[in-house]
C-alpha cells in the first residue's frame, strides 16, 4: 500500500502557514472559475444546476484528499455531458447513479492493480476524436438556449435535435441571441483588460453582468429560476429501490465509457499540471482518488467526475501549493452558493448556454482536422470515424469502434514489421565457423513480434516453399521478442503438417 500513499498526505510533513496562504487565495480563485462552471456544465448534462454544483463541491474534495497529484481540481466537465445526457434519457437519474459508481470502482480496481499507464495507451486519433465529437454535440444542445426557443426538451440524438431546431424556428427569442452575442463578447474581452481582466474570470464576470441587465430592463428571456424553480442546495442520498441486475447488465458499456473518460481526462489534466510545476503525479493513486470521487458523487445524487484540466491550470496559475488549495475550493464554492443561491435563480439560460459554446470550441481539437493529413491515411481514418460516430450516433459506439479500428491498424502494422527470411548462404557460427547449410536444409530467420497477425503469413509462406526433397527445416526465433499463442500454434500445425509429409 506505500505505493497508494495520497498527495495530500505526503504534503503533510513540510506544510506551513505560508503555502497555506498561497493554497487558500488559489482555491478561493478556482472556486469563483468553477461557480458559472459547475452550473452550465450540471443543465447541459440534464440535471439540476443543484447538481452540477453538489458533484463539484464533493468530487473536487475528494479528490484532493486521496488523488494522486498535488494540484488536481476535480468535478464535472464537458466530456461528459453527452453520455451523461444519453443514461438519463434512457435509464433515468438511478441509471447514472449506478453507471457512476461502476465506473468508479472500476478506477479504484485498475489503480489498486497499477493500470495507471494502460489508459495512456489509447491511441491521440481517438481521444482527439471522440473530443471533438463531444465538443460538436454540446454545440448543438445548446442551440435551445442561445437561440431562445420554446422546445420543452431537446432529443439525445444529434440528428434528431438539428430537425427539432429547424421544426421551431419561429419561436426563436431574439433577446436570447443578444444575450448569447454580448456573453461571448464579455468572454472573449474581458482578459484583454490590463489589472482586472486577470483578477476576475471573464465567466463569472459575463454571467453578473448579463444577470443584472436581464433583471434591470426586465428582458423577457428564460431564467434559471424560470426553468427549474427555486433551488435547493440539499444533499439527499440515492434510493436504490428498482434497481435490477438487468439494468446494471444494460448500464456495463456506459460505465466503461465513463472510466475511461475519467481516467483519460484526470491523468491528461495531471500531466498537464507536472509540465507546468516540474512535479510528477502517481497514476495509479489518482485514478483511486477518482474512483471514489465518482463512488461518493452517485452516492449523493451527483454526476460523474474527473480532473478539469482548465480549473487545474488556473490552481496553479494563482500560486497553489498542495492539494489544499483544492480543498478550500471545495469549501468556498459551498459557502457562494450558500449566499448566492436566490442570485443564481436569476441568471439567464442564454448568459450560461454561451459558456457552453465557448468551452466547446475549447475542447475541440480543431487544429488536428489540418494536422491529420500529414499523418498516416488509417490515423485520419480512425480520427474521422471516430469523431463521425461520436456526433451522429453516441459516445460509446464512437470510442468502442474508434479503438477497434486503431487496433486493427496497429496489428496490420507490427505483422508487417515481422519479416521471414531464408539463409541460402553457409551461415557463420558464434565461434566464427562457417556452417555449410547441406542440401534437403532449410533454415528460416524470423524476424520481429511472432503473434497471431503474423502467424497465418508464416504458415502459408512456409508450406508454398517446402520441396518433396526438403528433409529438415529450422526455424531461427532469435530476433523474435515475443511469440504469443497463436504463434505458438502456428508452429505447431506447421510442424504437424511437416511430419504428414
């Protein structure tokens, strides 16, 4: 278990009041960052804004406390909203809830068994695709808000939505489109204003500003009020009545999506933070920091979380120390909400649905569609297919085909890597002898991996160049680094077939 010993724990021997100071005035920082956040990131997902904010305060907590990095800020982000949204619509609220916690015992199984570096291992095509897929379909759910129209619920389906949209155009509210143009605009600008624009995040700063004018011209545009009632920042624990091993067998493909969407997305957000702090995280002891994190987040009623690479950078951007800082952001994001809880009634839907175009355009890896032409065609091909298969049909069938198909490819390339070779000259002992090869000899080199993409190119070219006369072949494994099962019994048949003869 020394190998699991958390971050913060670790921390523990050197902290002081200084770092203390410095942890408290980032997490107070990344708790104004996170507010705006939590609250259009839990809508978007198809939950409460209560939601959103109870999953940032609990998960950011917990992750602080027993993850594997020193500067990790954890809660909900965008790369769930699209599987988020697609469970609930089908399985309802006790569907996520139980698709969470699988997912986050799965994270604490694969970090107790150190599978930390196995979730690197999927292939940069695949995560830039399935990435800008999410980023295309959390565009599109929230044309609804930034367009004002008056759709009680929008379709899961990204087809389906589009012809939803354009079948009620003409309830479409013009002040929610000023008011979408003018939170992008705050967005974008706000930074570029010297002293202030740093101080304050430009989000926080579009949501205030868009609020109070909703309210002082009394602009008749959707609120949050308006939509869910009045808030209620409560913890209530799941009812776990109706639950069946038919639904957990139906939920299995969503909770693994959702494990390695965590899994992905906190080791990227940690790695990110090392190359800004020069500091190393343990892999394995955060994923079973957001194993928990996601355990307790359902428990509660939450959604699943994972490491928030922005929020994280801004942690270390305003001077944070330890994971400290994290846990005062979680506390001070609770005591906001306490105060502003009838403020945040009254921000509206299209101020938030901005937010959520901006991180959209954030999270795609726009720049990859450019770059991937210079990359091999079977890269391109698993990156559109799986981008493609994100935004037209779902997020699993998009990560599960993405990866079959680059696995495939992988398998193509290392079978053509291995190459088998006869020797028709006299071969040179170790000892410098030369070995004369007599005749009815054949000796074969095998060159790279033997395994089963091999394994059927070895066996056909061997029976096509065996002569009536060939009385011994040798097989030379020398250069092979591994063989696998099926090359195994490649061999085997081959050498079963060579004794009928």
């Amino acid at each position: 278990m020394k190998d699991f010993i958390p971050e913060f724990f670790i921390g523990l021997k050197n902290y002081n009041f200084k770092m203390f100071l410095n942890d408290m005035a980032a997490g107070i920082i990344v708790a104004i960052v996170a507010l705006p956040l939590s609250i259009a990131l839990g809508i978007a997902s198809g939950v409460t804004p209560e939601v959103g904010l109870i999953t940032a305060v609990i998960g950011c907590f917990i992750v602080a406390i027993l993850g594997g990095t020193k500067f990790q800020i954890a809660g909900p982000t965008g790369a769930f909203i699209v599987i988020v949204y697609s469970i609930i619509e089908q399985h309802g609220m006790l569907g996520l809830t139980i698709a969470t916690m699988m997912a986050g015992v799965m994270l604490v199984v694969i970090g107790f068994l150190k599978g930390g570096e196995i979730i690197k291992f999927i292939p940069y095509p695949v995560v830039a695709g399935f990435t800008s897929g999410i980023a295309v379909t959390i565009f599109s759910s929230q044309i609804k808000d930034i367009l004002g129209l008056g759709v009680e619920k929008i379709p899961a389906q990204f087809m389906e939505q589009i012809l939803c949209y354009i079948q009620n155009i003409q309830t479409l509210n013009f002040y929610a489109i000023l008011i979408t143009i003018v939170s992008i605009f705050i967005i974008i600008l706000w930074p570029k204003i010297p002293k202030f624009g740093k101080l304050i995040p430009s989000m926080l700063v579009s949501v205030i500003v868009l609020t109070l004018l909703v309210q002082f011209f009394t602009i008749p545009t959707e609120t949050i009020g308006s939509r869910f009632g009045s808030l209620d920042l409560k913890i209530t624990f799941v009812n776990f009545n109706g639950i069946s091993f038919e639904l957990i067998k139906s939920l299995l493909p969503a909770s693994i999506t959702i494990a390695v969407l965590a899994g992905i997305e906190s080791l990227l957000s940690a790695v990110v933070a090392d190359g800004m702090t020069n500091d190393r995280h343990n892999s394995n002891t955060e994923l079973v920091g957001q194993g928990f994190a996601n355990i307790a987040s359902a428990a509660i009623g939450g959604i699943p979380v994972t490491g928030a690479i922005a929020r994280t950078a801004t942690n270390i951007k305003n001077g944070a120390k330890s994971p400290v800082s994290a846990m005062i952001s979680s506390i001070a994001l609770f005591i906001m909400v306490m105060v502003l809880l009838n403020f945040v009634n009254l921000i509206p839907m299209a101020s938030l649905g901005a937010i959520l175009l901006v991180i959209s355009y954030n999270m795609g890896e726009w720049e990859y569609f450019k770059q991937i032409k210079k990359a091999p065609r079977s890269d391109y091909f698993v990156f559109i297919a799986t981008f493609l298969l994100t935004v037209f049909f779902d997020l699993i069938i998009g990560i599960s085909v993405g990866m079959i198909f680059a696995l495939i490819i992988f398998m193509k390339r290392m079978s053509d890597l291995t190459n088998f070779e006869m020797i028709t000259k006299d071969l040179k002992h170790a000892d410098g002898n030369i070995l004369e090869i007599p005749n009815g000899v054949l000796v074969y080199n095998i060159n790279g991996p033997f395994f089963f993409g091999a394994a059927e190119k070895f066996s056909n070219m061997l029976l096509d160049i065996v002569k009536p006369k060939t009385k011994i072949i040798v097989v030379n494994l020398e250069n092979v680094p591994l063989i696998d099962a099926t090359g195994y019994r490649g061999l085997k048949i081959f050498y079963n077939n060579c004794k009928k003869k």
